[in-house]
C-alpha cells in the first residue's frame, strides 16, 4: 500500500490531541485544588465561629476572676469584636476564593472544549485515512482482477489457437 499522503497532519492531530488532553488534565487539577482550598478556608470559618463563642466565654470568665466586672466586660467585647474582624476577614477570603475557582471552572471548561475540538480533527482525519485506504484496496483488487482476467483471456486465446492448429493439422 502507498504511503499515506496525510500522515504528518494524522500526527499533528494526535500530537494536538494529546497536548489538549494534558491542559485539560492540568485545569481540572487546578480547579479542584482551588475548590478544596475554598472548602477548607470555609471550615476554617465555621470552625472560628464556633470557637469564638468558647473563647469569650473562657476570656470573661478568666477576667471576672480577677476582678473588676465592669473593665473584664469592656476587654471582652473588645476581645470578641477582634475574633468577629477575623472571621470577617476570612469571609472576604472566601469570596476572592470563590471568583477564583469560577475562573479555573471556565478555565476548565474552555480546555474542554479545546480537547473536544482536537478530538473531533483527529478523528475526521483518521476516518479520511480509512475511506482511503480502503479505496486503495478496492483499486488494488481491481488491478489484480483485470490482471487475472488478462492473463485468463491470453490462456484461453493460446488454447483456441493450439486448438485450431491441431484441428488444421489433422486434416
């Protein structure tokens, strides 16, 4: 069979497919690697909340044990209105965090897209290749069948004619 004349573009979309296979590979693990971040920056926050509340508590109560109620209640809201500008701020952090996971997630989907683009070039040309070759075959079958009938055609006119020249020689 010749060579098959598309073969460097064959490779090239292989090469293309296989290069938008890594950089899909690549977003998806970017992106769930953004997403566990937002998840545990959202732990995080809960597990403050919760922790806030025991805090203050165990803050008043080691004030109160010092004395004076009216300075431990002024230190503690002061106390607790820190913890609550963190989990504030860490509440931010989330939301920056989740801008950036809908970015690696339309990141992703565009490596997608991309890979599924590759694909579908690669295999139009593969089937290209397939419909050739099987043209190829079906033209090298119809050689050697015109070659086999040429070659049936020349035995049958040789025997007509050793045929003829028997009979004209028994006569």
């Amino acid at each position: 069979m010749p060579p098959y004349r598309l073969q460097t573009v064959l490779e090239m979309r292989e090469r293309a497919e296989e290069a938008a296979k890594e950089a899909f590979a690549a977003a998806m693990r970017a992106l769930v690697e953004e997403q566990k971040k937002q998840k545990d920056m959202e732990a995080d926050l809960a597990r403050r909340k919760v922790e806030r509340g025991q805090k203050v508590a165990a803050y008043l109560q080691e004030a109160l044990s010092k004395g004076s109620a009216a300075n431990a209640m002024q230190n503690m809201n002061r106390f607790e209105q820190r913890l609550r500008e963190e989990e504030a701020q860490l509440a931010l952090e989330i939301e920056g965090q989740k801008q950036v996971v809908a970015q690696k997630q339309k990141e992703a989907d565009e490596k997608r897209g991309e890979l599924a683009e590759a694909s579908k070039e690669k295999k139009a040309i593969e089937k290209h290749k397939e419909k050739w070759s099987a043209q190829v075959k079906h033209e090298r079958e119809a050689r050697e069948e015109l070659a086999q009938d040429e070659v049936g055609s020349a035995l049958h006119l040789a025997r007509q004619r050793d045929a003829a020249r028997r009979h004209g020689s028994d006569d």
